[in-house]
C-alpha cells in the first residue's frame, strides 16, 4: 500500500528545493538568503535522517509538502526539544495537507522520546501563528527585530508545544534512523494515511 507520507529520499530533493526556494528569494518563513542548490538540500535530508524526521507528502509521483524536525540548541541537556519546520506548495496548501504531516512529525518526534517542539516564526504572520496554534503550540517570546530581509527588519516568535511530560531522569532520546526500523513507526504512517 501506498502512503502520501513518507521519508524524505535523496530524489526528493530537487522537488522540496522547488517547495523552498520562493521562501528564500521573496518571502520571510526563512531567514536564509541565498538560495541553496539541489545538491546542498540532499545533504541537509542526509545530515538530518539519522536523528530526525524529514518527512515528505507525495500525491500522483510529486512531493507537494515537506516537514522536519532538527536540534534546537547544540548543548545537551537540549536534547529533548526539536525545532520543526514545514513547508507546503503553492498549488497544495489549504487541503489540509501540512495539518495532517505535521501531526505525523510531531506524533514521530514524541515517539522518540522528546518532551517539546518548538516552532520559529517570523511575525506578523497570522496564518503560520494560528495554524500552530491550532496544534497545540504556545507562544513562548519574540525576538525583537532580530532579522534583517528583504529591506527591513523582522521580529522572530517562538511556539512551543509540550509532546509529552517531561520524566526525572529523562529516557535516552530514540535516534530517528531507529524509530524507523519499529513497528510503531510504521502504525503511525498507517493511522495517517486512513486519516486522508
């Protein structure tokens, strides 16, 4: 059976390069300036799998969204909070498509053992606030213009979300490319794919 979710591949990446390169060279949803190659957003899939999700939603052959969770700060006692990120097609969004990818990032994320996620958004931006917002998140602070695009400067929002409560000690933190190889993780793909 075919799933519209999956793990990012290798030859996903001119597709999610296409998705990301508006946001770099005319939008704020990323502070990045200069755009990125196809071969540099393979490696960043490859540099990320290991120990987080990079999910991808395909529909017919094509990846119309992508979603993925990465370390929120290099010290270790971080090690049980992500930062996740999503991004959907022009020609995809309001289908409820990053709805449902994102809830699988976050539902995998818990599976690995993290206790919060954290979404960075540059604000004003009414659609990304309420749509995390609507999932749980909660604001947690602005940076105060702290980004410089596009001929101004920006304020940064942090969302944060709790996966789950945080035990004393904390259990060691599932490495994606092991929660892969689970059953659960296969469970959640399929609870997904009979939510569409």
């Amino acid at each position: 059976m075919t799933y519209p979710i999956r793990i990012a591949r290798d030859d996903d990446a001119a597709a999610i390069h296409a998705i990301y390169a508006p946001h770099v060279t005319g939008g704020v949803a990323t502070f990045e300036t200069v755009l990125p190659d196809v071969e540099a957003m393979r490696e960043r899939i490859r540099a990320r799998l290991p120990q987080y999700p990079w999910l991808v939603w395909e529909e017919d052959g094509d990846v119309l969204a992508y979603a993925y969770a990465g370390r929120f700060r290099e010290r270790a006692a971080y090690d049980w909070i992500a930062e996740t990120s999503i991004y959907v097609a022009a020609g995809a969004q309001r289908r409820g498509i990053a709805r449902r990818l994102y809830a699988v990032l976050l539902d995998a994320l818990r599976l690995q053992g993290l206790n919060q996620a954290v979404g960075v958004i540059t604000v004003p931006n009414p659609v990304s606030v309420g749509f995390h917002e609507s999932l749980g998140f909660e604001p947690a602070g602005v940076w105060r213009q702290c980004g410089w695009k596009l001929g101004q400067w920006w304020d940064v929002g942090v969302w944060q979300k709790e996966l789950q409560p945080a035990a004393a000690p904390p259990p060691t933190v599932v490495p994606f490319a092991g929660l892969m190889q689970q059953p659960a993780w296969m469970a959640l793909v399929e609870r997904a794919a009979r939510a569409t």
